[in-house]
C-alpha cells in the first residue's frame, strides 16, 4: 500500500520544505533577459520537487536541467564516451518526469534520481546483445550446420553447462547479462584477455565434449 | 586457435555485417563438424541466458536489493523495501549459487557511489557510504522475534577498534595480503568471503590475507582505528587481533575501538573473548551489554555494563539491542531535535535494530513501527507520536 507524508494541514508546502521568500519569484538577472539561476542545492531540493511534484511546469523544468548535468557525468562515467551516453540521459529524465508525481519522500529526490538511472543503465545492459542471440534464424538452419536429431552429436544442454569451469560459467553469465568484455574483466578483477581466453576455453571444452 | 574461429565464438561482438558474413567464411574454413560445435555453442550460451534469468527476473528488484544490500534501504520506497524484504531468502540464495550475481551486486554498489559522487560534484556534499558500501542489513525486529529482514545470517555488530603493528599502509601492498582503508573522515564497508560485514570509520585500516582456491579465508583479520563487525556464524571462529588485543567471535555483534596500546571491545550481541596479546593466559568473556578494556600489557578489565547505543556512537549508528521503545525514542529525540511520544502500550516493548544515523526521523519512526506493527503519527514540526495500529485510521 502506498505510504504518502500526511502533514497537519494537508498542505504539501508547510514546514521544512518551504522556500525562502528570496528564493520566490522572478528576478531578471543585470542584462533584464530572465531568471537568475538559483544554486543547484535549491534547485533539487525537496521543496522544488514538491512543487513539481504539485505541476508547477517552472520548477520541474529546473528540476531536470539540474539533473542533466549529473546524468552525463555519471554515465559517461559508467559506460565512457559512448553515443548511448544521451539515450541514457534523455531516457532516466523521462522516467523522473513520469515518476515525479508518485515520489514519496521528496527529500530523498536524490535517491529517486539514482534509481531512474540505475534502471536505465541495466536496460541498456539487457538491450546490448539481445538482438544477437541467434546467429542464424532458428527456423532456417545453416547449410553445414549437422542436424542434431539424425547425427547423434548433440549434446545435452545441462551436460554443456556442466563441462564449464566456475570461472568461466561466471564470465559468461555476466556475458548474458548485458556486460561487455572489458567490463567483465574489472569485475572479475583480470584483463580482458584472460576474460577472452576464459570464454575460449570453455568453447574448446564444449567442442572436446561434443567430438567424445 | 584460428582467428575465423575467434569470430563465432565472440558472435555476439560482431556487427550486423560481420555476422552476416559468418556463414561464407564457415563455408570457406569449416566443416560439419566445426559448424555442429558453433550451433551446440550458440545452444550452451542460450541455455546459460535462460537459467540465468530465472534467477533475476526482475533487473529492478535485483537493484533494489543490491541499494539494500550496500545500505541505502533509505533510500527505496515503502514498497520497495518491504519487496525486498520478502524476497530475501530468494536472494541469499541466488548469490550462494552464483557467482556472477554477486559480481552484479557489487558492481551495483560502485554504480550508486558513482552517481552519489556525480551528484557531489555537480551540487555539493551528500551523506554517502564509501567504497564498498557493503555492510549487512541495518533492520528492526522485536527482540522476542528472530530477524526476519537479515540478510547475512546472525550479524552482530562488533566494534573492534585495533591497533596494529603489522598492518601494512594502502591497499594490497604485499600480494598475500589484502589491506582496505577508511577516509579519515568518512567510512568504508567490506564484505569478506565468509559473508562478515565490516564497517571502517574514520581512518581505520583492515588486513588479512588473501584468500586463493587452495587456501580460502581463514576469519582471521588484523584492524587498526575503529570498526563495526558484522560477524557471520560458522563453524570456525573468527579473529581479530590489534596490537594489544585478540579478539575471537563465533558470529558476534560488537565495537572495537583501539590505538597502539589500548583496546575497548563493547559487546551488542553474541559472545567474544578478550585477551591481551602480552598475557593469553586469562581471557574475558563478554555478555551482551558489556564493555573491557586492554591496556597496555594488562589484562583485559571486568567487564563492566555500558548502554551499547551510546557506547557505539562513533559507527555512525544507532545500535539498540533489546531497547525499550520509550528508551529509543529518548535517543531519536536527544539526536534530532524533535519530540517523539510513545503510546503507553508499546513503551516497554523491546526493539533490535541498528540504524544509519544520517537517515531521516521519519524513516526510522517507520521502521520501528512496522516492527512493532504500529504507527506514526504527526510531524516532525508537532511532534511525533508511535501508537498502536488502528483499522482505518491516516498514518504517515
């Protein structure tokens, strides 16, 4: 069951979470062209997310543009200079805007932030090879692939699971989870060519179990 | 092995027009044989996708659990963590069985301090765990119940503050030993392979050797400065030694805080025994509730009783144990500021938990009440109230 702060007089906007009154309004900066910018703290603080939260467009407009910045810090940080880079910002603002008016405690914004980008960067793991399962179109095998049922060299998908080494079985999951090589590599704290060798291995063992 | 091989074998890094060109170069190189091995390679990773996937069917729970897991529960919404909670005996046993999800886990770990430190850089300072921020479960439970929401196993929390002579400074400075270090103002948990949790503050230092297929982690560590241990139970007993002192648990809670020549051991739950490293001839044995201290080359003192919340203050923690409600709202109040009534029918009931002391009033509040199923009521301008559930009635 959903949990929402109840304050006193129903009031979103009492207590703690107001602004300051210097902080209301607009105020055109010296060249008369719009608002001054307001300190990014104040920007992302609970009392902006309440109001945006409320549907004051203004606010949730700063709200993002405070956000922004630190997405692209992040992901870049993440997963480096990469084109995904802006769909994984634009995707996570998205998802604040489309969640902003369930956020429960608003002074935890920051914490909102960080799982909309959390879910986006595991759905970009997830969506990485998941296009590239089949090398050929399962309907429509290769010419020389041997046919499994009539050759008699199938081999047990259990049995094929079983001849990978703990190592190896680890890589791999982490494969099909959506990591690329070199990410596996930090993960499992090796170079990416052993990750490499690893996943060789393992196929070599698979094609010796196959030949037995 | 050939590198037309190396192609089917990495398939899944090719581009669309490199995989496309997979089937003339198998006709250029291969035969029946090498193709019946690349189709049973293509089977075997389906295979390995499909049981991976029955253990993490859902990415987003996974990520709660693991902003649980590396102690931001604060952070994750009223139903989020009451998922997380149910499922943990799912976790716990998904992590057992796989390696790799708890690679996963850990590196979700990195991903939030990443963003926590994206976030400084771009707005300013953020209470944030440090590097690895993997300490157990900080949880609530009545203490006639056994913790249903603990994730690894029988955590006490130990405070061992160590000083050592033979710890060695920065990290893996000698290839069999692994040393990991706190900020001197900021705090850093480790997870060891036996599922111990340890929490360094302020400068602590913690080393032990590292573990290897033939020779796994032993439970023995050495610690300077001050730590929190979340000490697994097992069959083997774990060991802590600083300069002065040795400490051995069996799946224990309690604070060490320690120098050169001095060390305080306060117990919060389990048992452990003191004794000075000059003089191993008369241990102590701490209960629950009870502090010693070694100085020197004396022997460890009497134990004397302590109250374990403020004995334990420099973890950055609220640790009660067996704590009376009205006692627990005496020290939220004496720490935020705020008044907390406690309705006649749940002051004497006895509450376990250790709490973040950055987290909110309101969520601590929350927590306690859901373990004693009751509710909070009021704000924390008025005032809060903990009073028995009602049917129907507004709660926060």
């Amino acid at each position: 069951m959903e949990r929402r702060l109840q304050y006193p007089s129903g009031d979103p906007d009492i207590g703690r979470y107001r602004l300051p009154e210097s902080a209301l309004g607009v105020e055109k900066n010296e060249k008369g062209t719009g608002l001054d910018p307001m300190p990014a703290a104040v920007e992302l603080s609970a009392d902006f997310v309440i109001r945006a939260r409320a549907g004051d467009r203004s606010c949730e407009e700063r709200l993002l543009a405070r956000l922004r910045p630190i997405l692209h810090t992040y992901f870049i940080k993440r997963i480096g200079l990469r084109p995904e880079v802006e769909d994984l910002i634009q995707n996570t603002l998205l998802r604040v805007h489309n969640g902003l008016k369930d956020i429960e405690y608003p002074e935890r914004f920051m914490g909102f932030a960080m799982k909309a980008a959390l879910y986006e960067l595991h759905d970009l793991y997830r969506g990485r090879y998941s296009g590239r399962e089949s090398l050929y179109d399962p309907a429509e095998p290769p010419e020389h692939a041997t046919d499994p049922t009539t050759s008699g060299n199938a081999i047990d998908a259990e049995r094929a699971l079983s001849v990978l080494s703990p190592r190896a079985r680890q890589i791999l999951e982490l494969r099909e989870y959506g990591y690329r090589y070199k990410e596996i590599a930090d993960m499992v704290d090796t170079s990416e060519a052993a990750v490499k060798m690893q996943v060789k291995r393992a196929f070599e063992r698979m094609r010796r179990l196959l030949v037995a | 092995m050939s590198d037309w091989i190396d192609q089917f074998i990495f398939f899944d890094e090719l581009g669309e027009e490199s995989r496309s060109g997979l089937d003339s170069i198998l006709k250029q190189h291969g035969d029946a044989a090498v193709s019946a091995a690349f189709e049973e390679w293509k089977h075997l990773r389906s295979g390995l996708r499909s049981e991976f996937a029955t253990r993490i069917p859902d990415r987003h729970s996974l990520i709660h659990f693991a902003m649980w897991r590396h102690g931001n529960a604060s952070l994750l919404t009223v139903e989020e963590l009451n998922s997380v909670e149910a499922m943990l005996p799912d976790f716990e046993e998904a992590l057992d069985r796989s390696e790799a999800l708890r690679a996963i886990v850990e590196r979700i770990g990195d991903e939030q301090l990443d963003f926590l430190e994206a976030w400084r850089l771009h707005v300013g300072d953020v209470e944030a765990p440090s590097r690895p921020p993997s300490l157990g479960p900080l949880y609530s439970r009545r203490s006639s119940q056994r913790a249903s929401n603990f994730v690894w196993r029988a955590a006490a929390v130990f405070l061992i503050a160590i000083s050592t002579a033979a710890l060695y400074k920065g990290l893996g400075v000698e290839s069999e030993m692994i040393v990991v270090g706190s900020p001197a103002d900021g705090l850093r948990q480790v997870v060891l392979d036996d599922g111990t949790m340890i929490r360094l503050v302020g400068g602590a230092e913690l080393s032990y050797r590292r573990p290897s297929a033939e020779e796994p982690f032993d439970r023995n560590v050495s610690l300077t400065g001050r730590a929190l241990f979340v000490v697994t139970s097992g069959s083997q007993r774990f060991v802590v030694e600083t300069p002065a002192a040795v400490t051995t648990v069996w799946g224990t809670t309690f604070g060490l805080d320690s120098d050169e020549s001095f060390t305080e051991v306060v117990l919060a739950e389990g048992r452990v025994s003191v004794v000075s490293r000059r003089d191993s001839q008369h241990p102590v044995v701490l209960e629950p509730g009870e502090m010693t201290r070694v100085v020197g080359a004396r022997e460890p003192t009497t134990p004397v009783r302590v109250n374990i919340t403020d004995a334990l203050s420099y973890t950055r923690l609220f640790v009660f144990r067996n704590e009376k409600t009205f006692m627990i709202a005496n020290k939220l109040t004496e720490h935020f500021g705020v008044s907390i009534r406690v309705h006649s029918a749940l002051a004497d009931e006895t509450v376990t938990g250790t709490f973040e002391r950055n987290w909110s009033l309101g969520y601590i509040l929350q927590t306690v009440a859901r373990t004693l199923d009751a509710e909070v009521k009021g704000s924390e301008s008025d005032g809060y109230e903990l009073a028995p559930r009602e049917t129907g009635g507004r709660t926060m």
